[in-house]
C-alpha cells in the first residue's frame, strides 16, 4: 500500500485542514503557506500524483478540477481583478506534495515571473 500524503491525510481528517469546499471527488483548503491573500488548494480526493500521470478516465475530474478553482474566485470575489490558477508538476515544476493540486491565487497583482 502507498503511503497517505499529506493531502489524503486532510481529506481523511487525520490533519485538520481549513476546508472552503468539498463534495465526493473534490475538496478545497487554504494554504497553510499564502503566497498571496487569497491561496486556496483545489485536490482531487482521488490520490493522483500529477497531471503527468492522468489518463482518459481522469478527464472530467482534471476539468471539474479547474471549475471549482473558477466557482471560488466568484465566491471569494476574485473575478473583478482576476487570479490564477497554477499546476506545479514534478520536483523542478514546484510540486512539492506528490498528489495533484491547483492553486488558486488572488487578491493581489500576479506579476510573472514571479518577484
């Protein structure tokens, strides 16, 4: 059996986690390390380690992925200034917990690259 990673751990409340969203296939935390005011984690509950590795079958979950970041930034009043959404891939892509996640930033200028 594959170890938990820290997100299955949130999502099976083993860690406490400030939730903002969850149905069956996803939930949405704020980060515990902003980068910005508004920083909120979009996961899948399925334990997929990156885009990378997705497949045909993950399709409409890497899709519903990105509506529930684009739901939440309508909620958190983001869609005015705008925001991003971001997919870290791989060690050197910035992925530092290997379960696939979106960033959803906002609430400040996102210059890029960033400063």
């Amino acid at each position: 059996m594959t170890a938990k990673t820290l997100f299955t751990k949130i999502i099976d409340g083993e860690i406490p986690g400030d939730f903002v969203y969850r149905d069956d296939r996803i939930v949405a935390i704020r980060d515990i390390a902003p980068k910005a005011p508004t920083h909120i984690l979009i996961i899948p509950v399925k334990p997929l380690v990156g885009v990378d590795v997705a497949t045909a079958e993950d399709q409409a979950l890497l899709g519903d992925l990105l509506l529930v970041g684009a739901r939440l930034a309508r909620e958190l009043g983001l869609e005015a200034g705008g925001y991003r959404l971001v997919i870290n891939t791989g060690a050197d892509g910035g992925q530092s917990v290997p379960h696939l996640h979106v960033h959803l930033l906002g609430g400040r200028p996102l210059a890029w690259p960033p400063g």
